[in-house]
C-alpha cells in the first residue's frame, strides 16, 4: 500500500527524544516489514493541543490520500497526530468516509485502527485515551503542589525569577546588575525620595528595568514594597 507519512514535533523536548530522525526511522522499518512504500512525509512543527483538523500540513495529506494518490497516513504512533480522543475519532471517521487508512507502527494501536468501526475496538480506544488524560492531569497536579511546596518553603518554582535574580540549575541565584539597581532603589528611598522621584532618578541614569524600559513609579513602589516584606520575615 502507498502510505504518506506525518511527523509531527513541537518542543524542543520532543527534537531530542522522538524527533524526525526518530519517527523516520520507525516508520521506515514499519514500511519495510509491511511491504508499504512511503511516497512522502509531511513534517509540521505544531503543539499536538492543535486539533488536527486546524493543521495546514495534516489536512493537505488527507486530501491527497482521498484524492487516490495513497492509501492511508502513518504515524510513529498515535499521540503524533493527537493526544485528544474526540479529534482522533473524527479524524478516523473522516479518512474512512474516503476509503483511506489511518495506519500506527506502534503494533498495539493498529489493532485498535484495523477495524476503525468495530465498536469494541472503539471503546477500549476510548479507555485508552481516557487513562492517558488521567496519567497526563495527576502529573500536573503533583508538578503544581510540588511548585506550591518549594515556593511555600522559600524556593523557586520555576517561571519569571523576581527583579533582581536569575533562575539557574532550579534555584534562585542574585544577578549582579539587577541587585545593583536594587541597592540604588533602597539608596533612595532611605535618602526620602518617593517612589515617583526615585523612578525618574534610575531612568535619567538609564539604569533601566530587566526589558529596557524605564521604571514606572508603581513598579519601583511594589520592589520597594517586597523588598520590606523579605527583611520582615528573615527578622
């Protein structure tokens, strides 16, 4: 059978663990062992929460496919074309209205796509999804009360590091040029300037914020404020 096949990555994570050599390779040997021949790939560079039906590359090889210039679409396995159950059965239903295939190397998800209308093949692809959504929100969970727990703690739990650190290895480290407009901020303040003064003070000595742009009175207020509140608690 002539197959095209999709690849799909998205993260950086993704290049480096199932990357386009990755699912070339198993899509090749699964051609191999079959007697299929790959006409073509379409590779699309997209997160798998975009319904495939929305994807430029995804839609043009299906329309290939119904238009007889293959047999059907393969896929390293399933979770490349998506994660999302419902997009999946409309998808599948879309591609037999045609007479074309959706095919997996992964041998246990073919078996699940050789009857795609088989109600029972149905339900246990449907169980499928549902405990894979299952796993995928308990691992959210534990990453945010484990993000929760280090921030209670005094850690840092990822995202925007505060003016005047940096995130590295996991942890909260001083950057230098950023604690030096923050000891120039206490300067002031301590000296009697508002904040509206010390604001003009640091943007006429271009000692600009993490962006490059000049300070606003609110900002350098709620740093002034935060920076109160650490010496409060740590005496």
């Amino acid at each position: 059978m002539k197959v095209i096949a999709y690849i799909r990555t998205s993260t950086k994570d993704q290049l480096a663990a199932y990357g386009p050599e990755r699912q070339r390779e198993a899509i090749t040997a699964w051609a191999g062992a079959g007697r299929h021949r790959v006409i073509d790939e379409v590779i699309e560079d997209i997160s798998g929460t975009v319904a495939p039906c929305n994807r430029r590359g995804w839609r043009g090889l299906v329309d290939r496919c119904c238009a007889g210039e293959a047999g059907g679409a393969v896929v390293a396995d399933l979770s490349r074309l998506t994660r999302d159950q419902v997009h999946l059965e409309l998808e599948i239903e879309r591609m037999t209205d045609c007479a074309v295939r959706l095919c997996s190397v992964n041998g246990e998800e073919q078996s699940l796509l050789d009857d795609p209308d088989d109600p029972q093949r149905k339900l246990i692809r449907t169980i499928i999804a549902a405990i894979n959504a299952y796993d995928r929100s308990m691992i959210v969970l534990r990453m945010q009360a484990g993000r929760r727990i280090k921030k209670t703690s005094g850690g840092y739990a990822g995202g925007q590091p505060p003016f005047g650190y940096a995130g590295r290895d996991g942890e909260l480290v001083p950057d230098e040029r950023e604690q030096a407009v923050l000891d120039r901020m206490r300067q002031l303040r301590d000296g009697g300037m508002t904040a509206v003064a010390i604001a003009d003070v640091l943007n006429d000595a271009e000692l600009f914020n993490r962006k490059g742009g000049a300070w606003s009175s609110t900002t350098v207020a709620r740093l002034l404020r935060r920076e109160q509140a650490q010496v409060g608690q740590n005496t």
